[in-house]
C-alpha cells in the first residue's frame, strides 16, 4: 500500500473559500499571557525534515491553513484559532455559532475575524455539536456576561457528560493532554508539529454556558433566527453526547466530530470513556441515507469540508467501514482467543480503506483503536490467570532489573536492543530500569533517546507528542502545565448535585471512614438536597431522587448558588442561613483531597 502524496484536492480544499488570515495569529489574555501562537508554525511551509513523518507532516501543512473561509452563501468558518473550528451562521438579524472553540479569548478572536469581513452582526444563537471542551470552553468569548438571551443548542446530555469528562475526571485527563498535544514541546521539526486532528489546544479561559434547548431526537428541527435546522442524534459515537445537522436551506451538513479527515479515537490517549465503532459506523450510514441528496457542502468541527454530494458518501462511506471494520475484526478474533495486545500487532485495513488519507492514523490509530474495541468487550483482563494479580509497575521493575542482573546490565542489554533496531523492546527495558532507580541518569538520558526516535517516526501526532513529551520530562523533569478546568464559569453551570459528585471524588476515603454526618442544602429554594458521608462515602439525595429524609440533620445551609460555590471555595457562611452546627463544613473540608496536577508519568 502506497500513499498518494501527488493527490493536492485536500489542499485545494483547505484553501477554498480563503477570505482573511489573522495576523500576528497570536493571542493572549487581558494581563498578557500569550495562549494562542499560530505563527509558531511557520516551519511546516517546508519540506518534510527527517526529524518528522512525511504523512504526518502533510496533515500538519493542512491543519495549519488559518483564517477565515467561506464555506457557502451565508456560512463561513474561523480555522486555526484554536483546535476546533469555530462556523459562523448568518441569521436574518445576527449569526449562529457553532462551537466556541477551548477558550473565551480565542473564541473573542475568532469572531471578532468574522466581524471585520462580514460585519458587527450580533450572536443570536449558540450551537454546541457534542461535550468535549474544544467546543464549548470559550463560550463566553461570544456570548459574554450582560449579553440577551439567546438559545444555547446541545445534545441531550450534554451538560451531564461535559462534567464527567472535565471536572470528575479532570485533573488526571488535563495532565495527559499536556502529553498528547504536546503542550511542553517547542514548536519546530524536532518538536511539536500538531496533533493531527489540528495544531495544539489554547490555554486560556475555560467556560461554559448550560444549554437551554435539547435536541433529544433525530429528525427535531428547530428554528433559531430564521434559520432551519434539522438534527440528528449521535449518541456514543466521538462523544457520548454529539449531534449532527442539516441547514437544509443552504443545503449544508455539519458533521460535528464524527467526520474529520483522519481515523479518529475509540479510546482517546488522555483517558476518557470507551466508544462504540459499531455505532459509529451505523450513525455514519444513517447520516449517508437521510442527508446525501439534501446537501452540496459539508463541514465539521476540525479540518476543512468537502463540496459535493458524492464525496460525502465517499467520505461517510470510507470512515463508515473502517469503523466497522476494526470493531467487527476484533471481536472476529477476540472471539478466537486473541489479545488486544495480540490483534492490535495483526490487524491492518484493507488497501481500499488504508490508503484514503480521510483513514489515516493521524489522530487515532489501528494500535490503539484496537486495544479500547477490546477494553470495551472484555475490560482490562486478558484471561491469562499470570495478568490478575501482577505486581504494580515499580515492584514489577525492581524484580526484572535483579534477575537481569541490575541497572546497568539492563541499560547496556537495552542499548543491545537499540543498536538492533528493536526501539519498543529498548523502552520496555529501560523503562523498568528506571521504575526501578529512578535516580539513574544514564538509563534515562538512554530511554529519552528511544523516545526521540519513536517520536520521530510516528504518523500518529499523539504517539509522537507522548513519545517526545516523555523525553523531555525524562531530561527535565515534571513540567507543569498552565490549564485550568476547575475556574467559576465551569463550576456555576454544573447543577447541585454534579457539585456534590465533583467533591465525592475527593474525599480521602480511609480517613473519612471514621467519621460521619448528615447534612442539608437548600439552594436557591429548590428541593433540600441531603448530603450523608457514611463508611467513607459522600451520598447525596432529594426528596424526589430517594425516599423521604429521615431524621434531623446536622447542618442546614440555606443559600444562593454564588453562595454555594463561595463556601465551597473556604470564603465562610456570611449571609448563609445557617441551622445546627457549622463544624460539620469543615469536616467536610478536611476530609477533600487536591488532586496532584503534575504527578510523575515516565517515572514512578
């Protein structure tokens, strides 16, 4: 299988509808922090280095076209301001805005593109296509505090999945992002070159405004000023929560981030929830059915669209049997006996599939797809009795390196590998070495040189930015990275009880063992929400979730939601109803965890 680097109509594509570029693609926040450098990319305008893969490489000069385009009458698109894509749709008195990209300060950016070529049209709707942060964290970048009302159109879902993806699990998914974006790597050849589905994530204000229209069906159609749109949902597909729509006047389809010109993630490599491929590929089919003699034009969420009712089905159709094929291969030969490990190193896509530049593994990957269509089915447990009750990663390291003989013998039988090629089983090796003498500079200084390597060579942006992201932190050590998903936007759009969820999953469960109480919230005088921490546990319920409250609790608060948030936040009770006995608070206080945001990856 050869790749057809000759083939320019994605670059023709990219380029089409080109109104204005912002320059200096540069953005920063109001006290001078740059979080947006576009320019830093200018290197990708040359040839292929030998430092970088010449297909990852291609889709890093595509990703990299920034400005603003013209995807069809009254359609236009803001590309490179940030990971996503933000699409501007003009109403009849103001424009739509579909996904307001990572931060409030790119996503100002990005409209203020728009406003200078098309005019200070005001925002009259806000559109957010699934639950990922790269598409409703700069939300008040374009619907700012004092602005009119206007509907915020999401998903059925939406705001449940938002939370659990960046607050309950926040912290430990924002410090493997810093990995798979590469977000401590220089820009440059030997560096950062993108991520392949655009060029790195912004690092500035993260927000979010709740929705105030649900799409719950497929087929609901809405009208948002004077624009028709007709939805279909996606549920489990790139997202647990995530839509597509038709603009079936202008005669244009968003795909969201179901459709983007690489394979994409089943499993993303900063950690999230595992994705269906078999129902990715049946809402690909149902999409190429209800909508392929409805359009001209579709765009999604990253990348560039494609013009043509025929290349959608193209497109739709390719990335429909991949899907399909990688999930139905893999219970064809789990269902065998095989691995994930085992399938992941046989599996390979048909040439036909294989060699569309739409399938390539720029973003997700055959390897690592494979490993979470397994994970989904069968869970961590390969069957193998040896793999349920291993010893953890740095007792595992300390018996290979004894029974090899030491450190050093295992760094010079690794460099014995390195000089045969063999780059994955080097890092096997050097990587017990260094769980098992973490101190020992030489066996990391050796693994950091196998990571340059792997990292060079990788089509896939993430693998290269893990992999070149570890040797930077193996020769530097733990860099700590400036993201925040835990501001006061985000807090103030979760309900109560997803605030009561965010801090279950700090308590110190072995000291809050011995301890206990019941206590009561009333919020902005809706139901009384009981929170009872008992064996360990932070629960919680109302009057409408559980049976009836029993008994008198210990504390009751009666506050506003700003309130809420100021308490939780240690600002104390002032103005806050207070009933029995505030020590119960700071108990709870003392029993919540902060989560380490630089803990170790590539040592112990």
């Amino acid at each position: 299988m050869s790749l057809d680097y000759e083939d320019r109509t994605d670059f023709d594509d990219a380029d089409r509808g080109f109104i204005a570029a912002m320059s200096p693609a540069v953005i920063s926040t109001a006290d001078g922090k740059v979080i947006w450098d576009g320019d830093a990319y200018g290197f990708l305008d040359g040839e292929c280095p030998p430092t970088a893969n010449p297909s990852l490489w291609r889709i890093g000069q595509l990703a990299n076209k920034q400005g603003l385009f013209e995807v069809t009458e009254g359609i236009y698109q803001v590309r490179n301001l940030d990971l996503s894509n933000m699409t501007i749709i003009e109403g009849d008195t103001g424009v739509i805005v579909i996904d307001p990209l990572i931060s409030a300060e790119t996503a100002a950016a990005a409209l203020a593109l728009y406003r200078e070529h098309r005019g200070d049209r005001p925002v009259t709707g806000l559109i957010y296509t699934h639950s990922h942060g790269d598409h409703f964290g700069g939300a008040r970048g374009v619907v700012p505090h004092g602005h009119a009302e206007i509907p915020i159109i999401a998903p059925s879902g939406f705001l449940e999945h938002a939370v659990s993806e960046n607050v309950y699990a926040g912290t430990a998914m924002t410090r493997r992002a810093a990995y798979m974006y590469g977000a401590n790597l220089p820009k440059g050849p030997d560096g950062q070159i993108g991520c392949g589905l655009g060029m790195t994530t912004s690092t500035g204000t993260i927000t979010l405004i709740p929705p105030t229209v649900d799409i719950t069906r497929t087929g609901q159609e809405e009208t948002v000023d004077g624009v028709r749109i007709v939805f279909q949902l996606t549920p489990g597909t790139e997202a647990p929560s995530e839509m597509n729509f038709l603009f079936p006047d202008r005669r244009a389809m968003c795909m969201a981030e179901n459709v983007t010109h690489n394979m994409h993630n089943i499993l993303t490599l900063r950690g999230a929830v595992v994705r269906d491929s078999r129902i990715w590929a049946r809402y690909l089919d149902e999409a190429i059915a209800m909508f392929a003699d409805k359009i001209d034009v579709s765009f999604a969420s990253h990348h560039w669209p494609v013009w043509g009712a025929d290349r959608f089905v193209s497109l739709l159709s390719g990335q429909r049997d991949m899907y399909a094929y990688l999930h139905d291969q893999t219970l064809r030969m789990l269902n065998s006996g095989a691995t994930g490990p085992e399938i992941a190193e046989t599996l390979q896509l048909p040439d036909a599939l294989d060699s569309m530049w739409a399938n390539r593994g720029y973003y997700g990957s055959v390897s690592h797809n494979v490993k979470a269509i397994y994970q989904r089915y069968m869970g961590w447990f390969d069957g193998n009795p040896a793999h349920l009750w291993e010893h953890p990663p740095v007792e595992q390291a300390k018996r290979y390196v004894v029974d090899y003989g030491g450190v050093d013998a295992v760094v010079a039988k690794a460099k014995s590998y390195l000089d045969e090629g063999d780059l994955r089983f080097a890092a096997t090796l050097l990587n017990h070495a260094i769980f098992a003498e973490p101190g020992n500079s030489a066996a990391k200084e050796t693994l950091a040189a196998v990571y340059d390597q792997l990292g060079r060579g990788a089509e896939n942006g993430p693998w290269r930015n893990f992999y070149l992201s570890g040797a930077l932190e193996l020769r530097k050590g733990v860099i700590h990275t400036e993201i925040d998903t835990n501001n006061p936007e985000m807090a103030m759009a979760l309900t109560v009880e997803m605030l009561i969820d965010s801090m279950a999953v700090r308590v110190n469960g072995p000291k809050a063992a011995q301890t206990g109480f019941i206590m009561d919230w009333k919020v902005d005088g809706g139901e009384t929400v009981r929170l009872t921490l008992s064996n360990g546990a932070l629960t919680h319920r109302t009057a409408t979730t559980a049976a009836p409250h029993h008994g008198p609790a210990e504390l009751t608060l009666t506050l506003t939601k700003a309130q809420l948030l100021g308490v939780l936040a240690g600002q104390g009770l002032d103005g806050v109803g207070v009933e029995g006995d505030p020590k119960v608070l700071a108990t709870l206080a003392g029993l919540l965890d902060t989560a380490d945001v630089d803990f170790a990856i590539v040592t112990p």
